[in-house]
C-alpha cells in the first residue's frame, strides 16, 4: 500500500490545525499566602519541517498569576 501523501505547504496554516490547550484554575499557597493561578498545558503550535514533508507539534505549559 501507497501511503504517500502530496502536501502544499503554502497553504497550511497554523490555526488550521486545532491547539488542544487545558486550563485548570488552582490555589498556590505560598509561605501563608494564597494566589489564584491558572495552569495551562498541551499542543500550543506545530513546526513545518519542509525538508521531511511533516509537521511536530510544539508542546508547551505556562502558570499564570490571576492578577485581581
């Protein structure tokens, strides 16, 4: 079987490929202190490597400081 696949990657974009982020809201307890913060992690972006015909995806997490 052929599994070959013709990709144009002129016209791929990056928000045409879902990000599939998580967001949970926690309570950081510091020193007797307590901050709303928020937590996100998962699929933030891709890379094109032309050179291999593929796309990776960019894995990332990030802590926000809910500022109030």
């Amino acid at each position: 079987m052929d599994y070959t696949v013709n990709c144009n990657f002129d016209s791929l974009r990056d928000n045409e490929i879902p990000q599939g982020i998580s967001k949970v809201p926690f309570i950081w307890n510091y020193l007797g202190n307590k901050h709303d913060m928020n937590f996100y992690g998962g699929f933030f972006s891709t890379k094109v490597i032309e050179e291999e015909s593929s796309v990776e995806p960019e894995l990332c997490w990030i802590v926000e400081r809910i500022q109030k």
